[in-house]
C-alpha cells in the first residue's frame, strides 16, 4: 500500500488578477489549474516533493516540500502586480 499525504493550494483574491491563471506542477508533472478564489487538493505518496507554478508572466520559486504519511499541507499561491508569484505556508491552527 502507498502511504500518501496531501497538498493543498489556494489561490489568493486578488482583485487585479480575475482572469489570470496560474498552472501548478510537483515534481515537474502538471497537476492543474487554478485561478482566483479557486483551491485543489494533491495527493503526493510520502517524501519530499518540489512544488513550483507559473503563469505567462513569470514563476515561482521552486518550493522542497517533505510530507509523511497522513500529511496536509496547505500553501497560498498569490501573484503581485509586479507580475511575481509566491507560496506561503498557512499554519494549521
């Protein structure tokens, strides 16, 4: 059996960006789209993980993520109007 984790992405509500969407990878493997407002949940087997995305504009750092078995993750992804992109953590309460 596969011990998996999961990754959670949100996009943040940017004003500015309603039409802009923003193509999420781990691993270097497309696992989807997102664009305002909108989230997704990855499930990844347990390990360490590289998480980047990209828009036209420009991309994010690549993120190094090690997940155990049963892990959730969560990470905002948000673009500023100089067209960069970021993730931030949100810390379980």
């Amino acid at each position: 059996m596969i011990e998996t984790a999961y990754v959670e992405i949100k996009c943040a509500r940017e004003l500015y960006a309603t039409n802009r969407k923003y193509r999420v990878f781990i691993n270097d493997h497309f696992v989807g789209s997102l664009k305002r407002r909108q989230k997704m949940t990855i499930e990844v087997p347990a390990g360490t993980h590289k998480l980047f995305a990209t828009n036209d504009a420009s991309d994010t750092e690549t993120l190094e993520l090690s997940v155990q078995e049963g892990d959730r993750v969560s990470y905002q992804l948000k673009g500023c109007r100089d067209k960069s992109l970021s993730f931030t953590k949100i810390l379980a309460i």
